[in-house]
C-alpha cells in the first residue's frame, strides 16, 4: 500500500515510517495537514495515517474532508491517530469523513491489524467502483439504443425527448432538494418518457386530445404504462420506469393512468411532466414564446404544480431574451420560402455534407432539400437567417 503519514513529531514520524516500510508500504511523511493534501494530489496514496494532535487542527480537519471529496476512481482509506480518552476528536474526524482510528499509545499490532483492514477495505471499494463503472457504462448505451429506437420511429418524437431532458435537467438546477443522484435519473427518464408512444399510430400522435376519438384516447393513454412495461425488465431502468408510468399524472389528479394528484405524484415525475408540457406547447402547438405565460398560469394548480410553473415562467423569460439575440431561426422543410438563406451547414447523418451554410436557398435548392428528407437522409428542418 501508499500510505500518507501525517505527523508533526519527527521522532514518532521517524518511528512509524520505519515501522510502515518494514511491511513494504510506501511511505509518503508530512508534517502538516496542508503538506499532507499537496503530496495526496501528487501520490498515488491508498491510505492516510494522520494524528489529530497536530498544531493545524483545521488544516487536518480540510486533509479529510478534501480526500473524500475528491473525485477520484482511488478510493482512500483514513485513518485517525487519536488520544484514547479524546472522544470529541473522533466525532469531529468521524464527521470529516474519517474511516477508523487508532487510539494512543500506538502499538505494534494494533498499527499492522488496521492497516491490513484498511487495504482489505481499498480493494474492495475500488472493485466496486469498477463495478458500477461498466455498469453506468451499459446503463448509457442502453439509454442511448432506447432513445435511437425512437428516432426511428420517429424523429420528432426523439427530439422533442431530449429536448425535454435538457429542460428537465433547466428546471432541477433551481430545485435544491434535486440530488445529483436524482439528475442522472431524471435525464434518463427525460430521454425516455414517450417510448411507450413507439405502440401508438403516427396518425393519433399529430393530434391534440380533444381531436381523438375514444379508441385513439384510450390507445394514446396507454402510453405510459406501456413505457413502464418495456423499461421495467431492464434492472438498471426500473426507476425511470416508474417514473415513465407517473408523466402524465396532473397536480389536481385528473392525469393518467392512475389519477395520482400533488404529493402522490413522484417528484421527480411532476418535473418531467413540466418540461413536456411547456416543450409541446412549443413545439407541437407552435406557440410563440411571448404566449407561453398565460398557457402556464392556466396549467398552475391544475395540471401542473405552482412550484414548477414560477419556474417555468422564468425560464420563458430566459428563452424569450436568447431568442432576440439569435440571428437565425428553425423551420420545417415545408415552410421554407425561396430568399431565406441557410445558417448552418446541412449534414447527412453520416456527416456527408448536402448544403452549406449562406447558401440562398431558390425552388430547386429547397426540393433538393426535401428530397434529402424523404430519403431520410437529413432531418425535415434547417437553420436560416433571421432578415
């Protein structure tokens, strides 16, 4: 093992770092808490060995709380070196994230026996690190094939998700009781929130709820639970499946599929259900932005919670002020007029390009463009420049 010993009096540093390499450890010595952390961002430490008598007791107290909160795959057993009858100095080390102590007079085979429980301990934790490691790894490309699934179902109903993950992840950033845990599903279920719409026709889709008939409503209702149904076999989706199942629940319970209302309504789910709601309005109904606040207060209390739409409301603010200084806007292929001239390069998903950015685009370059899209070689938007 590398092992930090931290100690200000040379005769025991002297001591123990003898004792340490006689066991083949390798030892890195500081005098001080500020020495300390300077040589573990340099070394390839596994343990540190520190006394809590040291003059700079807040330096020592900032050793620990600083190597376990360092981000790092090293795991880093600490251990305390503590008067036997000095209990408030193991709370303090404890609460500073302290692993294990050692109580004064040091001897011998208590030094051995806790280092030998301390690279037990490392091993260990490391693997698990490891473990979870591949696991967020395959958790991501399962994420990922979902959310490819969709866009070849349907590429709108793929954007209008990730944009309802990022927006998702807007509204948790002024939410504090949001747990960086909590981020990670919430962008899941963001990403993944309308996979059950894969089982309802595109024709049902376009339309508003008023516009569906009864056995369209029903099949446009089951939508939830059939994503939760395809998650749920997957272990490491079934939170975000539950989550899935809940999007469409409503503040005042008159939501689907269980008529969950407030407080029975996972949070987590009331923050996505927000992000659809305000994404569709946009989107899907082409509200302009400046109209999105009175749609909002609408939903306050009613389908969605009053928390979550101040919020919302100011976010539109935010988006209204990038929207003017933005020089360019998006269009569907179907709206685009012979003058209007391209700001972005036009890509093949491959990254073959099809038409540069300032091309100006006439009647022959626009059904260049749309028949690209219904070869389903490019996407049926482009970016041109605001006149």
């Amino acid at each position: 093992m590398h092992i930090l010993l931290a100690e200000d009096d040379q005769a025991t540093l002297l001591l123990m770092k003898e004792w340490l390499e006689g066991w083949d450890h390798t030892v890195y010595p500081a005098e001080n808490g500020l020495e300390g952390w300077s040589k573990c961002k340099l070394a390839p430490v596994d343990i540190v060995l520190t006394d809590a008598m040291m003059p700079d007791t807040e330096a020592l107290s900032q050793l620990c709380k600083r190597v376990r909160k360092a981000n790092s795959e090293r795991y880093i057993y600490l251990i305390l070196v503590t008067a036997l009858d000095s209990q408030e100095e193991i709370v303090r080390g404890l609460e500073a994230g302290v692993d294990d102590y050692i109580t004064k007079p040091v001897n011998f085979g208590q030094v051995r026996a806790r280092l030998n429980l301390a690279a037990r301990m490392v091993k260990l934790k490391r693997e698990l690190t490891r473990s979870y490691k591949v696991i967020g790894a395959h958790h991501v490309e399962t994420i990922g094939m979902l959310v490819n699934l969709i866009e070849v179902f349907n590429e709108d109903l793929a954007g209008h998700c990730r944009r309802v993950a990022r927006l998702s992840g807007r509204l948790a950033n002024r939410l504090p009781e949001v747990s960086d845990k909590d981020l990670s599903i919430l962008e899941a279920t963001g990403l993944l929130h309308d996979i059950g719409m894969v089982g309802v026709p595109q024709s049902v889709m376009t339309k508003s709820m008023t516009e569906m008939n009864g056995e369209e409503k029903d099949l446009y209702k089951s939508h939830p639970a059939q994503g939760e149904m395809i998650l749920k076999e997957i272990k490491v989706l079934q939170p975000v499946s539950r989550l899935v199942r809940a999007h469409h629940e409503q503040f005042n319970g008159g939501g689907f599929p269980e008529g969950l209302k407030d407080t029975e309504i996972p949070p987590l789910a009331k923050i996505v259900s927000a992000a659809d709601a305000y994404d569709n309005a946009v989107y899907k109904w082409k509200m302009p932005l400046e109209e999105i606040p009175g749609f909002l207060r609408r939903q306050r209390g009613y389908q969605l919670s009053p928390t979550l739409v101040d919020h919302l409301l100011e976010i539109n603010l935010e988006d209204i002020e990038e929207e003017r200084r933005k020089d360019f806007f998006e269009v569907l292929l179907q709206d685009v007029q012979e003058g209007m001239t391209l700001s972005r390069n036009v890509s093949m998903k491959n990254g073959t390009l099809v038409m540069p950015a300032k091309t100006e685009l006439t009647s022959y370059a626009i059904e260049r463009l749309k028949e690209y899209s219904d070869l389903k070689r490019i996407g049926n938007k482009v970016y041109v420049y605001k006149h």
